[in-house]
C-alpha cells in the first residue's frame, strides 16, 4: 500500500510544477509592460543598446515631451469622453435587453437574442462599410456623437450575452420580494438586478473600456477633423516614415496604458467574485 508520505510528496510535486507555471506565464505577461516603461526611460541612442529593464540614466523628461509633442491633452480628453460615454451606454442598455430575455416572454424573444449572439462573431472590420454608410445618411460621421454610437454597437452583443447569462442564474423569490414591496419592473432591475450583477458589470466595464480606449482604425474613418480624434492618434505622432522616436513612443504607450491599469485594479475585487460566483453556481 502507498503511504501517506508518497500521496503528500505527490501533492507537493503537482503544486510545484503548478506554480512554476504560473509564475512563467505571469513573467511572459508582465515583462513587455516592464521593458515598455524601461524604455520609456531612455534616449534614441541607448534604447537598442542598454539592454537592462533599470536604465542607468532615467530620463522622466520623456514623458513631459510626449505630452506636448503628441498633444496628449486634447486627445486624452477625447478617449475619457468616448469611453465614458460608451461603457455607460452599454451597460444601461444591455443590462435591460439582458434582463428582459432573462424575466420576459414576449414574441420572437428567441430570435432575437441568437441574433445578438451571431453578430458576435462579425469582427468589427466587417461592419466597417454598413457603419459608413448608415452615418452619412444619418449626417453623424464625423460627429462625437456618431462615432458613440458606433462603440456601443460594437459592444452590445458580448454584454447581453454576459448579462443575461447571470440574470438567469438570479433567484426569482428576490424579485418577487420587490414586487410585493411595491417595486415596479424597472424598479427590480435597478434596485434588485444590477446590484447584484456587480461582478459580470466589472467585467462588461474593462472588456468594453479597454475596446473603446484602444480603437483607432474606426476613428480613422469616421473622423475627418484631428481634433475629435483619440489617444490613439498621439502614438501615431511618433510613428514616422524613416524614423520612430521609441523613448517618447514607449512614454506614450505608458500614458496610455495607464488608466486601464487603474480600472482594472479598481474593478478586481468583482472580477474575482464573479468568477468563484460563477464557480460556485456551476
């Protein structure tokens, strides 16, 4: 018979190759995001020669000469707008179409939500040229307000089908709790529903934020005034036909890196629970 030594010897060797590999994976991670602000760190001269991730001069101007000569300000502002706008957008209304596939029955409920489910699967570039089109006959291209809409049709098939996902898994003797406290339907969504969706709304919120933040190719065709561009168009500022700054470059990317870095940190408390929620539920 195995002895116990032998079962908890086995036990440590899995662990251990378990957590090598974790560790692996989380090096090949995080290691471009350190070599991008090591290189953020540097000049032209010494970007392809120091080789180490702690440069021996750091040189913290480059940050300040990103700001300026990319016109960080104006397009910074721009991206807080898009992505604000888009993300709240989403969520009001795919936590409603969510939660009336989840609760109601009505014709063609069915249907219509395989339909939200096949667009999935249309990779934005698809729907590049029906977008073209349909702002300039709704006179929205080069508008703010057209490229917003753009970006919460993009994002609406991936968070409805989130959403109403968890909806289903809700307890129905909570709402029928509001509904005898005089709670109307729209009051259970917004009193009952949402706060409790919290952990897959973290989720909605950074997916659909870091697509917002990072789109650059949709813009492109939609804008024709600079001015109303993302951040994305400052990187490009240091992008030239012969020659690429990459210490100013790597100091924007960094900027730009940032604000998602912080959402994500500030939303993984709820990206956690949602996945021990889901594990727990399955």
């Amino acid at each position: 018979m195995r002895t116990i030594a032998y079962y908890k010897s086995k036990k440590i060797a899995v662990n251990l190759i378990i957590h090598i590999f974790l560790i692996a994976v989380t090096i090949t991670c995080l290691f471009p995001l350190f070599w991008m602000v090591s290189s953020s760190l540097k000049t032209q001269g010494t970007i392809f020669k120091d080789m180490s991730l702690i440069p021996k001069e750091l040189h913290f101007e480059n940050y300040v000469l990103a700001w300026k000569e990319g016109g960080f300000g104006r397009y910074f502002l721009n991206s807080i707008l898009y992505t604000t706008s888009v993300v709240a957008g989403i969520i009001i209304i795919s936590s409603l179409a969510a939660y009336a596939f989840s609760r109601f029955k009505f014709p063609g409920r069915n249907i219509l939500f395989f339909m939200f489910i096949a667009a999935m699967m249309i990779p934005i570039p698809g729907s590049f040229v029906p977008l073209y089109v349909l702002l300039n006959k709704l006179h929205l291209r080069n508008t703010a307000l057209g490229y917003i809409l753009c970006m919460v049709n993009v994002g609406l098939s991936t968070s409805i089908f989130l959403l109403k996902t968890f909806f289903d898994k809700l307890p129905r003797e909570l709402e029928d709790a509001a509904r005898i406290d005089g709670c109307s339907k729209i009051g259970i969504w917004w009193h009952v529903a949402l706060p409790l969706a919290k952990p897959v709304l973290a989720v909605v919120v950074v997916f659909n934020a870091l697509n917002v933040w990072n789109e650059y190719v949709l813009a492109l065709i939609i804008f024709d005034n600079k001015n109303l561009m993302p951040l994305q168009r400052a990187l490009v500022m240091f992008q030239g036909e012969f020659l690429t700054n990459y210490p100013l470059l790597m100091a924007g990317l960094t900027i730009t890196a940032l604000p998602i870095i912080i959402i994500y940190f500030m939303m993984q408390k709820y990206i956690v629970k949602g996945v021990t929620s889901g594990a727990l539920f399955g």
